[in-house]
C-alpha cells in the first residue's frame, strides 16, 4: 500500500500521498489465530459507507478514534480504563492489530472496534460527521528526511478533514518524541481555523494521565528524545469559507 505519488496537497485525498508505508511484518501463530478467532467480534471491514457507531457498539456513547495505534498497548489500557466511551483503532499492521485483538479478548472487552485500512479513508467515508469526542495520533511516523515531510500525516487538508467529525469540545490530542514534527504539529493546528490549544496558543501539556508511556516514548527517551503532546479542542470554524 506504499504510494510514491507526487500529488498536491491539496488534491483529493483519494489521489494523496500515503502518510504510510505497509511494511507488514510476519505474525506469530498467536496473531493469526486473532484474526480467524476474533475478527468476527472486534474487526470491522472498511466498506467505504457511513457506519452506524450506535449499532456497530451496541448502545449510544461518546467516541474516541485512535490513529495508528501500534502494537495495541496504550489503547487497550486507554480502553479498559474508560469504559463509558467507545474506542475506535485504525492501524494498518496486521501483527500489531492481532496482538490487540488477543489482549480485547483475554479482558472480554465490549467496547473496542478495530480497522486494518487507511485512517484517511475510514474517517472519509466511514466515520460520520459529529461523531468523534476525540482522536488520538501518538508517535506517528516523523517523517524526519525532507524529501518525505509531505508524508507527514498532520497536515492541514487531514486536520480540517478531522474537524469535520469532531462533536463540538472534541479534542484531538498528538504526540510526538520528534522535535521537528512537534514543531510541524504546532504550526499546523495553529493556523487551523476553529481549534483551540488547551494549554495556551503554541504551547505543549503535560503528558497526561489517560496516555501511559509506550514503548515508543522509552525507546525515544532512551535515544534522546524530548516527548511534546500537543491538545486541541474543537470549538468550530471561525471564519468563512
């Protein structure tokens, strides 16, 4: 699923540059039995049409979306910690989501779904309008050579199409252990039109308590790095389009 394609931008997002590039792994025997034991019951098979969140979970709850959720380890925390809302992953590893279908299963979670698809068409085509109480991108891929930049997945085309599917006072919380994309990041959704900082215009937060150290923040500890989590709230566009 990797994409070389030197598209704008601005260009449709069905023509966009990949924010990704598909280097599955191979899965352990205990993964791929997640998949033929569990994709029933956690999976949800990208359709391309609006999906029913009520229906899909069950009952009426707010929604947090989780982009690129890894290895499943702080959303499976995240989720068995908040039981009152529904949680949504979209990771397109294959070993990655089996391992978190193993640990959804062995708690018997209720209130996790997960995709294996690309987040931008998920949110395009699946995820309604109004819907989301909150997006969670940690760690995503930096990016960090220059040629590769506009592969970033923060750029304002996807943040304003994340706009379009927060509920009012919807957060959107990133993190990062790459300086150059923190300060990409903060430049990005402070020139972004109906977004508020929670802490103060161009400041980071405090790691906050609901996002447990990954892996990938010791690895970035371990190697140097500094960790900044950027929250957003949604309150609306502010000026005319």
């Amino acid at each position: 699923m990797a994409h070389d394609d030197d598209t704008p931008g601005d260009a449709p997002f069905h023509r966009r540059i990949r924010s990704f590039v598909l280097r599955e792994g191979r899965m352990t025997p205990a993964q791929q039995r997640a998949f033929d034991d569990h994709w029933a019951r956690f999976g949800l098979d990208y359709t391309g049409h609006e999906r029913d969140l009520d229906a899909t979970f069950g009952r009426h709850a707010p929604r947090v979306l989780e982009i690129g959720f890894g290895n499943g380890e702080a959303l499976a925390w995240a989720s068995e910690h908040d039981l009152a809302r529904d949680y949504i992953g979209v990771e397109v590893h294959g070993p990655g989501v089996g391992r978190l279908m193993n640990a959804l299963a062995a708690r018997d979670a209720s209130n996790v779904r997960l995709y294996k698809h690309d987040a931008v068409e998920v949110l395009e085509n699946e995820i309604p309008a109004g819907s989301l109480s909150e997006v969670r991108i940690w760690f995503p891929d930096p990016w960090h050579k220059k040629r590769h930049n506009k592969r970033r997945l923060v750029q304002p085309a996807f943040v304003a199409l994340l706009a379009s599917r927060m509920a009012p006072g919807g957060l959107l919380h990133l993190a990062t252990d790459w300086e150059a994309y923190a300060e990409h990041m903060r430049e990005t959704m402070e020139a972004a039109d109906g977004w508020r900082n929670r802490v103060g215009p161009g400041e980071a937060a405090e790691r906050p308590a609901w996002r447990i150290e990954t892996h990938f923040e010791r690895r970035g500890t371990r190697l140097g790095h500094g960790v900044w989590d950027y929250l957003y709230e949604w309150i609306g566009a502010t000026t005319a389009s």
